[in-house]
C-alpha cells in the first residue's frame, strides 16, 4: 500500500473516471448486433467469447438441467445449501423493512397521492466462470420478489461445457426466478434490454459484472433502467489503536480479492497500528490462494495517518467508499453522526465486510467509484415505481385555476392557462 500524507488524501476522487473509448466501441457494436440479429448474434458472440460449442445448445434453462441441479445440490453441496438458505431468510427479513406503501390525502376539494407499483420485468445479471458469485442471486431477486416483480429473468455465462453452475440453478428455482439464460457480458445485457426471440425485454438491469457489462449497462440506460455503474469493489477501513492488526490486514484482502483494481484504503489514528498492519499484510496475504491478485490490488492501494477522528471521518466522507469499516472508541450513536457518504457501514471489530456481503441481510450491490455521495445499496425501492396521484373537485377549479393561467402566461404557455380557465365556473 502506498502512504498518502492526511492533504494528499484529500484530493483522491475515483468519481468521473474516463471511460474507454476502445471498450466504448466495442461494447456499441455488440448492442448494435445483438438489436438487430437477435438470437443469431447471441449465439455467435456465446461461441466466441465463452467457448461453447452452440452447435446443440440452447440459451434457455431446461426443466432436465433444474432437476439435475437439484440432484448434484442435494448430494455434494448440502451444507452450503443450507447456509444459503438460512443467508436468504436473513435477507429476506432486512428487506421486507424496506416496503413502500402508497399514500393519499385531501385537501380543499383536492385528493392527492402517491401510487406504489412493482416494475413488472426485470433482468438479473449474476456473473459466471471464474468470477462465481451465487451470492448475487440472492442479493437481485429477493428484493425484487419483495417488491412484487411478476418476471424475473436471469442471465448468467455458460461454462464451456455450455451448462451452469447447480448451485446457481437450485438457487434460481427455489428464489422463483421466471427463467435462467445460458448467456453473458454485454450481449447478454444487449439481449436484456433489446429483446430477442428468445430473451424478452425487461424493464430494468440490476446485478453486477465485468467492464465490458458496466459499459453495456452504462449504454443501454435510458432505455431500460439500471441499478449502477458499478466499479471495482472498495473499502475503507477508519481504526484507532483498539484494533487487531490481523483483523484489519485480512479484511483488506477480502476486498482486495476481487480484482487487481480494486482498491482499499486504511486510515488510522494511530502511527503504530498503521506500521503493523503495512507489516502483516503480506504475511497474511501470501498465505492466501488469489495473493496474485491481491498484491496488484495493493499496489493502487493507500493507507494514510489521520490527526483526529474528525479529520478521519471528513477522510471517509470524501472518499465515499462502498464499504466503511469503522473499529473506534466512540459509540455508535457518535458514529451515526458522522456518516454523510458511505455505501454501507461496518461498525465494530467483530463486523466485517464478508458478513454483510454473504449472510447478515444488508444488499451487497453497493454503489462504487464514488459515486455513494448520491447513490444507495440495491434494495426494494429500485423495483418499484412511483406514481402520483391528483383528483381535483369543481370547487378547486373555481378558486384556483385563475393562479394558473396567471403562472403560465408568464411562461408563455397559453393552451395550459385556458385548459386550466376553461374549467372555472
């Protein structure tokens, strides 16, 4: 990790980095295709970039291939099975708190409102092959059940042999999923946002990926909704000297894990916790099976000495990280005043990062590069639309239109002024 001094720190921003116009290009052109030859670009792309034979393959998810998932889950992955299961109904329950209801009042002759509704189809995105994450299965639909989306079609990339995982698979079923497609990256986003004659359009995208579904998902917005840009995973780790120095080293790890470009940060109050955490890193870390990758992740990577806790907590508001490991002597009611923006808070030495991810309930679509200076985690309110509501009386026309056309004939929007006098008694 590099040391950054507490006034350099201050200028790090991942906010507004540039895109790729390579990958721009590129991922336009596999939209383009996939818009206009549908299946047959689906196909082919498969073929190419996964490496399945398509020659008998089928993009949809057979009743044979669920039976088959269920039969390999119940005899090898019992015990994580069951710890999926238990993860889900902990999620299930953070979640359902998170239930909008419509609401309405009245006022004057005036009936008003808000109407909550389900989006009624969605695409989930859940990554395949080397990046495995049944995890975010759960993550995507459950809060998409909740909220009462009637389709929900996942997409996820076929191992070369053209199956998927059964894990995934038995995870998909028991969720209620609509259908599961054999297909990834940015076509398979194409697909979902276009429609093929096989894959339906949907209404919004949600679930993570690599660069080349970020880009897809950042060129299909607009024409479908989506839940993020989402980037290479973050944490930010604020401890004073009550911390354990292995606990921290390893849960920046966890996060370097992920992609030799994500990037962790650790900031700390104290020069001898921040020393012996740069010490054990490594030790810690070679010990560990994706070392590779965490070494790189490091390397764009920073640790920096804060003066204060409040100098710390500014820190961590500009930074905005995905994740905010926080192990202080304050409590947490002095923390809760402090958090501006955060993806989501860890708080305490016994919290880390890898519980909320699997198990506790919290979503881990969280928002990155920044961007939790405006963004929220992934939850039920991204399934839902809101809808208002405006019921007006006689009585109301006669005393107020007359403001109306006042206001739009000032804006020079005549038809607006005479719809609204018309009705005048």
């Amino acid at each position: 990790m590099k040391r950054l001094s507490q006034h350099e720190a201050k200028t790090y921003t991942r906010l507004g980095e540039e895109v790729s116009p390579d990958l721009w290009q590129r991922v336009q052109g596999i939209l383009h295709d996939v818009a206009t030859r549908g299946d047959r670009a689906v196909y082919e792309y498969t073929a190419t970039f996964d490496g399945v034979d398509t020659s008998s393959f089928s993009l949809v998810v057979s009743s044979d291939e669920y039976a088959h998932a269920s039969e390999v889950v119940r005899t090898s992955y019992a015990d994580v099975w069951k710890c999926f299961v238990e993860a889900a109904e902990r999620i299930s329950r953070y979640h359902e708190k998170q239930k909008e209801t419509s609401w309405f009042y009245e006022e004057e002759g005036a009936f008003l409102g808000q109407l909550i509704t389900p989006l009624e189809r969605v695409g989930v995105y859940v990554p395949g092959g080397k990046a495995f994450y049944p995890s975010s299965v759960l993550m995507n639909v459950i809060p998409a059940k909740i909220a009462g989306v009637k389709e929900i079609y996942l997409t996820t990339p076929p191992e070369r042999g053209g199956s998927v995982h059964p894990l995934l698979l038995a995870l998909a079923q028991w969720l209620g999923v609509t259908a599961v497609f054999k297909v990834g990256g940015a076509q398979a986003i194409a697909a979902l946002a276009y429609g093929t004659e096989t894959i339906p359009a949907v209404h919004k995208i949600t679930g993570p990926g690599n660069a080349y579904v970020a880009m897809a998902k950042r060129l299909v917005q607009g024409r479908v909704g989506i839940d993020s840009l989402a980037g290479p995973s973050e944490v930010a780790i604020f401890a004073d000297d009550s911390a354990n120095p292995e606990w921290v080293a390893i849960d920046l790890c966890a996060q370097a894990e992920h992609s030799p470009d994500s990037v962790v940060f650790f900031l700390s109050t104290s020069e001898k916790l921040l020393s012996e955490v740069e010490r054990v890193l490594p030790q810690m870390g070679k010990k560990l099976s994706r070392w590779n990758v965490i070494e790189k992740s490091l390397e764009v990577s920073y640790s920096v000495f804060v003066d204060s806790y409040e100098d710390g907590f500014d820190l961590l508001n500009r930074i905005a990280p995905e994740h905010a490991e926080i192990i202080l002597r304050l409590d947490t009611t002095e923390i809760f005043s402090k958090i501006k923006h955060m993806g989501a808070v860890f708080i305490g030495p016994w919290t880390p990062v890898a519980m909320g991810d699997y198990f506790a309930g919290p979503n881990h679509v969280i928002p990155t590069y920044g961007t939790a200076v405006y963004a929220s985690p992934l939850g039920v309110h991204d399934f839902v639309k809101r809808t208002s509501v405006l019921t007006l009386s006689k009585d109301y026309m006669a005393h107020h239109a007359h403001k109306v056309k006042t206001m739009a004939d000032l804006e020079g929007l005549d038809a607006h002024g005479l719809s609204a006098i018309l009705r005048k008694a």
